[in-house]
C-alpha cells in the first residue's frame, strides 16, 4: 500500500519535472550557474596545464631538432 503510494508520487514527480517549462526553469537556475562556478573553479589548472603542455611539446620538438641535426654530422 505504502509503496504504491511513493510510486504514484514519484511518476507525478517525473511528468512535472520533464515538463519543458520545468526543465527551463531548472536548468536556468540550478544546471547553468552549477556548471559556470565549476568552470570558473578549473579554469586556471586547464590554463596551467595547456601552458605544461605546450612547453613539453616545444621541448620535445627541439630534442627531436638536435638529434636530427647531431645525425647529420
């Protein structure tokens, strides 16, 4: 009987909530600001993180030059 009764609630639950003026409002203030304070708390690890990157990259292309370049003589 219980579980009838929290079955019934949570399938009305789920029709409200897809909803698209529900999911609108859901996503407007619960999704978007969620997601643009966890980018904003990332952002500068990505940006450390690109510059690590790109400096390997260079190193490894100038190691990759000099070994060329040692080959030839």
């Amino acid at each position: 009987m219980l579980s009838d009764i929290f079955n019934d609630i949570i399938d009305k639950l789920i029709l409200e909530i897809n909803k698209n003026e529900n999911i609108a409002k859901i996503q407007a203030s619960l999704v978007d600001p969620l997601i643009r304070y966890t980018f904003n708390k990332i952002y500068p690890y990505l940006v450390i993180i690109s510059i690590i990157f790109l400096l390997t990259f260079l190193l490894a292309i100038s190691i990759l030059l000099l070994q060329i370049k040692q080959l030839s003589y």
